[in-house]
C-alpha cells in the first residue's frame, strides 16, 4: 500500500522528471524517491515532485512494481543481490522478451530505452524510440512507447500523434493494446490543449460512438475503464472538443451512467470523483429538459395535425397553392393534408407558439 511507501528526500538534479505529472525540477529543487524503490534497493528510482503527487498516481506506479516482481521471478533475481547484477539481468531479460515476442522490433534499441525510461531518461527514451521509427516506420509499438514518454514530458500534442500513428500502423485494429491506445488518443483528442493536431477520418460522431463502446468492451476485463467511460460520456452528450451533434434525451442518460461508472472507478481521488457525478447530474438535467422538449413537439404535431383535418379539400388545396407548390397529382384529402402539413407544419407551428405567449 501507499502508506507502507513512505516518500524519501532525494536531491532533485535540474533536469529530473517527476514520475507522476512529468514536471521538470528547476536547479536545486529537490524532488522525493518513491519509499518503496528506495526500499528494494532499485538501480533507478522513481522520483515524484510531492507526496500529494506520488498519492495520485500510486495505482499505476504500484503495477510499475509488480511488473518489476514478476521479472525478478523470471530471471531469479532477488533484492539481496547487487544493484549491478539485477540491472544487467533485468535489461537481458528484456531484450530476450521483445525478440521473442515480436522478431521486428529491434531489441537492442528497445532495452537501450527501457533503461532510460526506467531511470527518468525521457528524453533519452525518446530519442531512442525515434530512431527505432526511423529504422522501421510501420513499428507501431515505437510510436507507442514514444507517444508515452512525450506524455510524460508534457507534450500532449506530441503524444497525441504518435497514438494516432501507432493505431494507423497496427493491423489487426482491436485487442487490448489497440483499446488502449485508442483510448489514449481520443482522451488527448478531447483536450483543448490538443486543437492543432490534425483530426483522423473516423473523428466524426457516427463512427466515434461505436468505436468508444468497443473500447470499453476490450477494456473491461482489465479493469482500466476509467479513462473510456470518461471519453465515450463526453462524445455522447457533445461536450466541448467532441465532434458536433445532437444527442437525444436517451444518450445523455448513457452519458449520466457511464459518469456515475467512471466516478466509483475514481477510487485515487475524491475530487475527481465529485466532478464526475456533477457531470452526470448535469447530463440527466439535459435528458429531461430533452424529454420535455420531445413531448411539446408531439403535442404541437397533434395540434397541427387537428387544424389541418378541419380544413376543405379547397383550403387545403388554397394552402399548398400559397406555399408555391403543386397539389395536382394527390388523389384524395389524405395526400392533399399530408402534403399541406409538409409545407406549413413549421409555420403553424411557430403561430401556435406565439398564441400562446
């Protein structure tokens, strides 16, 4: 648990990355040691710019552990052992694992980088994942790894790109890492900090709203939804940065379900959470302001409907002549009535509104 890693002061070198929101320390500024990194004895430590921040992202740096526990098992390495020993044999595991996992990735470059990241080298990192793209430009676990450590750095447009070049280039378009890129994407996407990075085809409603339903379905088993309940709420109930539309009273109360999901997945903060029932409050304001909206247009059509059953066939014939069209051609007072409710049905309907102001 968070508690049983207290934080442990370290001197902040002047281009030290906090592990959690990427801030760069300024000369001199000391940043703090995950307690547990310090603990285990780690060649590299995690360095964070307050305990507050090391509270916040502790679920993702908590895994970060448990992956490093799991390579240890793998290799039989343990804590006791050197700091020397356990670097290197960490680092040939890993390039074991990315040869035998995808024999196009060159492995040298990959572990060259993993090291780097693991000891806050982002930029480093990110020099080596570039020139892994330059080596192969259809290697879109390069542009992944490269969107997340320009993440890391602050750089969301940057970022944002490289996402989408990794989704571009990945075939077959599904599983669990395309959702999550996917998801990475349309969450960088949705950011007013994201406006200048040139929208991909399928950025429109019709093809956005299926496609955050299956990232949710490949991300539910892993339990890592927060971030795709969030997206497809916004997109369903057209918040700012989503593509235009007009949900229906239907949507925004999808979109109020899946906030009031998202907010008991925000188990890291309290805050976060209120704003996220806020949101859903908001949403079902909207499906009943939707809703009422609906039944005053029914009972306006009902009202249009009434006076135009009430006129001659010569009247009806009178208004379809006023509206410039032709009733020659309908056969009988139903194609005359429905052709004059066609013509006249929002004029008589802004007349009714005005009568009953």
């Amino acid at each position: 648990s968070l508690l049983k890693s207290p934080l442990a002061s370290m001197s902040g070198e002047s281009r030290a990355i906090c592990s959690g929101c990427g801030l760069e320390a300024n000369k001199g500024a000391r940043f703090q040691a995950c307690g547990r990194c310090v603990e285990e004895q780690l060649p590299s430590k995690h360095l964070f710019c307050s305990k507050a921040c090391l509270k916040l992202h502790w679920p993702t740096h908590k895994k970060w552990h448990e992956e490093q526990k799991a390579i240890e098992a793998k290799i039989g390495v343990h804590v006791s052992q050197s700091l020397a020993s356990k670097s290197r044999a960490a680092a040939d595991l890993n390039m074991r694992l990315v040869s035998r996992v995808d024999p196009d990735v060159d492995a040298h470059l990959m572990a060259k980088a993993w090291q780097k990241e693991t000891s806050n080298d982002w930029r480093g990192a990110a020099k080596l994942y570039r020139k892994m793209i330059a080596n192969d430009p259809n290697n879109w676990k390069a542009y992944d790894a490269l969107a997340r450590v320009l993440d890391r750095c602050n750089d969301p447009v940057g970022a944002c790109t490289n996402y989408l070049l990794s989704v571009e280039h990945m075939v077959p378009m599904r599983g669990k890492d395309w959702a999550r890129i996917m998801s990475c994407a349309i969450e960088l996407l949705l950011n007013e900090t994201c406006k200048s990075v040139r929208r991909p085809s399928w950025w429109s409603r019709e093809p956005l709203l299926p496609i955050t339903l299956q990232i949710i379905e490949e991300q539910g088993c892993t339990g890592n939804v927060l971030t795709p309940l969030q997206n497809r709420a916004r997109v369903l109930c057209c918040c700012e940065g989503s593509p235009e539309g007009s949900p229906t009273a239907a949507e925004y109360k999808e979109a109020a379900t899946l906030y009031e999901q998202a907010a008991k997945e925000a188990t890291h903060s309290a805050e976060v959470a209120l704003d996220l029932r806020t949101s859903a409050s908001l949403c079902l304001e909207h499906a009943c302001r939707k809703e009422s909206e609906l039944k005053y247009e029914n009972q306006l059509d009902a009202i249009v409907m009434n006076k135009l059953a009430a006129l001659s066939i010569s009247e009806l014939k009178e208004v379809i002549t006023d509206t410039g069209q032709s009733w020659r051609g309908c056969t009988d007072i139903n194609d005359l009535r429905s052709l004059a409710c066609a013509a006249f049905k929002d004029k008589l309907k802004e007349r009714i509104r005005a009568e009953a102001r």
